[in-house]
C-alpha cells in the first residue's frame, strides 16, 4: 500500500511540475496590486471597452439628431439622351384636317440636360429641438451604463483578487499540516523500530500524507483556474504571468465599513441609471405633443437646363436658368390617432420607470440589510473560526505530545489532526465568505 500511494504522489508533483513550466513560458509578467489589477480591468476587459463604444455610438447618433437642424444642401445633375423622342398627339384640325382626327407629333431634342443646386432649412419644427434637447441626457444614460459594467467588473476583481491572495494562507496551512504530519512520520517510524508502535500506525501517517499532498494538488489547480480566470476577466492573454502583491488580514477586512455604510438612494449607479431613463421617458411624451403643432421650414433652388439636337454640351450654347425661394408649412390635421396613442404609450413607458424606482429603492434597502447582516455574520464566524484553529492546533500538540511518551493512542491523534485539518478548512471559508460579504456591502451603499 505505501508503494502505490507514494507513485501517487510522484504523478501528481509530475503534474504539478508541468504547470509550473507551462507557467514558465508566460510571455509577459505582471506583478499588480488589487487596485492595479481593477485598473487594468477597466481599461482592458471587452464588457468595459463595449460598454464605453456604447457612449461614442450615442455621441455619433446625436450628431445624427443634431444635423437636422442644420441646412440640408443637395446638388443634382441629369442628362438625357433620348432614342426615341416623346410623342404627342395634337388634334387634326388644328393643321386643317378633319374633326376628331390627331396628328402625331415629335416634341423636344434628342439630348437634354440639366443641373442645379437645392437649399432647405427647418425653421421650426418641435420635434426637432426635443431631440436637441435630449442629447445630453443621452449620453449621460449611456455613460451611467458604462459606469454600472465597470462597477460589477470591479466587484468581481476584488473577491477573485482576494479570494486567490487568501489561497496562498490555504497554501501554507496545507504544508504546515503536510510537515507535521512528515515529522510525526518519522517518529512514529522511530517508536516502531523500539517496539511501542505497530506498522499499521506508519501506514495510516503514510495515507494521510498522501491525502494531504493531494488536497493540496487539488488547491493548486483551483488556484491557477482561478488566476486564469481573474486574466480572462481583465482581458490580459492567458498566457502572460499574473502576481499579486497585495495582501489580506483580518483587520483590513473589518476596517471602519460598518461606520461608513450610511447611503443614498442616488449613490446607487442602477439608480442613477433608471434615474435617466425618466428623464428621456418625459423627453419622449413632449416629442409626440410637439409633432401636433405645424413645422415650417425654408427652401431655395437654382439650375440650368439645356437642351440639344447634337451633343454639343460643352460649346457656348444657351443655358437657361431657373430658380426660386419659398416657404413649406405642414399643418397636422389628422393621422387616425397616431399621436394620441405614441402620447398615452410613452406616459405608460414613463409609469412604468417611475414605478421600477420605487422598486429598486425598496429592493436597495434590502441589499443593504442583507449585505450588513452577512457582513457581521462573516466578521463574527472568521473571528470564531480563527479561534477555533488555534485550538485544534493547541489539540493537536497536545495529543502528539501524549503520543511521543506513549501515554496517547494513535485513535487520539488522527481524530486530532482531523478536527485541526476541519478547522483550518472552515477558517479558509470563513475568511472566503467576509472577503465577498465586504465586497457586497460597499457596492450595496455605492461606495465599491
């Protein structure tokens, strides 16, 4: 049995051996703090980059909005070439034939031409200026999105972030048990060649090494799933070699985020966000009322003509001109309640949001509560936790002292060593759940 599971063990520092060489073969290597690593998220991950072309379309759809207002210049160009010249049918006793007769008649030249410029400008139109009006509320709705993508991808890089800088504790703890465990191995060995052990006793040390170096195996592998999912979230290729350098302890967990959890309703970026969406939906409602009242709006042409029998265009021949200046007036008088029903939709649209802000400032209580609640409960359970290992621990070397006189069993010492393996493992979690439950907490006040 010892055989087979120290070649375990050999397969899986084999494997170990491998990721730390494809580690090996990173192309760059970035060595960041949690603050950094938040930086380089915002500025590199897809959502974000997105989320912030979502501004720069609503900037071009506005100039789209804008260019309404301006004049709207057009040139035109035709030329004509005409195979067979119209026919017109004139009656027959104009040229003294018979009544009701029709001579057919060519009119026009084979080659026409002609060429102008058109001008038009909106002089009034209400639409029009609630567009104009609604550009900056636009762009901050679409600014207000970006800020909530980058809000959740930051929450989201502090508890990966923290969660693997805590790993390495789970790490140390692993060796530590994986050394005292070594050590009580080769003294257990040391009592069996004076005759006060049995060799079931060095197999048993042996199996729980081999589990130990296996659970830690394991760990290892979360830990470099995690630290390539920390990369793929920040958009930094996998392939490049991430360090942290921050670190956590329980007092910075604690630090001073009770007192500071007072909020605001506006500090929430979803609210500020639904907030906007108000504001365009009144927007909205005046648009469709404007569309009631008459536009006006101004307009010009000029263009020349020629005509020709031949195709001499370009020879000093007449060009004759026309033009003209005039205004158009559009009097909305009925289009089957069309407007009347945009104009009852967009209030509804318009209730609705109201009704989803007071929603969300019912529902932003609640994350609040909950996120402080388990706050404390986290702080409370790491507190206790931590304690609770430092006991095991005291336990454990306690027994094994017992052990090494022969006054313990090694029943006595097992059990002890997996109450300590049990503590170390829920005190792990326990920091785990305040790292995510401090992390909800600020982003519940809008202070993440």
């Amino acid at each position: 049995m010892q055989r087979s599971n120290m070649k375990k063990v050999n397969l899986l520092m084999a494997a170990a051996l491998i990721l730390l060489s494809s580690n090996l073969m990173a192309q760059n290597t970035n060595q960041l703090t949690a603050k950094q690593t938040v930086d380089y998220g915002l500025k590199n991950a897809y959502q974000v980059k997105n989320a912030l072309l979502d501004v720069l379309i609503q900037q071009q759809s506005n100039r789209d909005i804008t260019s309404a207002a301006y004049p709207q210049i057009n040139a035109n160009g035709s030329f004509n070439d005409y195979l067979n010249i119209p026919t017109s049918l004139l009656p027959g006793e104009f040229f003294g034939g018979a009544p009701g007769s029709f001579i057919p008649v060519k009119f026009g030249t084979k080659y026409s031409s002609s060429a102008g410029v058109s001008f038009n400008q909106i002089l009034f139109d209400g639409q029009v200026f609630v567009g104009l009006q609604a550009r900056k509320t636009s762009i901050d709705l679409r600014q207000k999105a970006a800020e909530l993508t980058e809000e959740n991808i930051k929450a989201n890089i502090y508890k990966i972030y923290y969660q693997l800088v805590v790993s390495k504790t789970q790490i140390n703890l692993l060796d530590a048990n994986i050394s005292r465990l070594q050590k009580l191995d080769h003294d257990t060995r040391e009592i069996y060649k004076n005759g006060f052990a049995e060799k079931v006793d060095i197999d048993k040390l042996t199996v729980q090494i081999s589990n130990l170096q296996t659970e830690k195996f394991k760990v290892q592998n979360t830990i470099s799933n995690g630290y390539s999912g920390l990369k793929v979230l920040i958009g930094m290729p996998v392939k490049d070699s991430l360090i942290l350098t921050d670190t956590l302890n329980e007092a910075q967990l604690k630090e001073d985020i009770l007192e500071s959890s007072t909020y605001k309703y506006t500090d929430r970026r979803d609210y500020q966000l639904l907030d906007l969406t108000s504001k365009l939906n009144q927007y909205n409602i005046k648009r469709y009322k404007l569309s009631q009242i008459p536009t006006l709006s101004f307009n010009a042409n000029y263009s020349k003509q020629a005509q020709r029998s031949q195709f001499d265009f370009f020879e000093k021949k007449d060009w004759f001109t026309t033009s003209y200046i005039g205004l158009a007036l559009k009097i909305p008088i009925f289009n089957g309640f069309s407007t009347r029903a945009k104009i009852a939709q967009s209030k509804l649209e318009w209730q609705q949001t109201l009704n989803k802000l007071e929603g969300l400032k019912i529902n932003i209580d609640n994350d609040v509560v909950v996120a402080k609640n388990n706050f404390t409960t986290a702080i409370a359970t790491m507190d206790f936790q931590k304690q609770n290992m430092a006991l095991a621990e005291l336990v454990y070397e306690q027994t094994k002292k017992k052990y090494e006189i022969g006054t313990g069993s090694t029943t006595e010492i097992n059990t002890a060593q997996v109450d300590l393996q049990t503590a170390q493992t829920n005190y792990i979690s326990a920091l785990y759940d305040a790292i995510i439950a401090r992390v909800d907490l600020l982003k519940a006040t809008g202070k993440l």
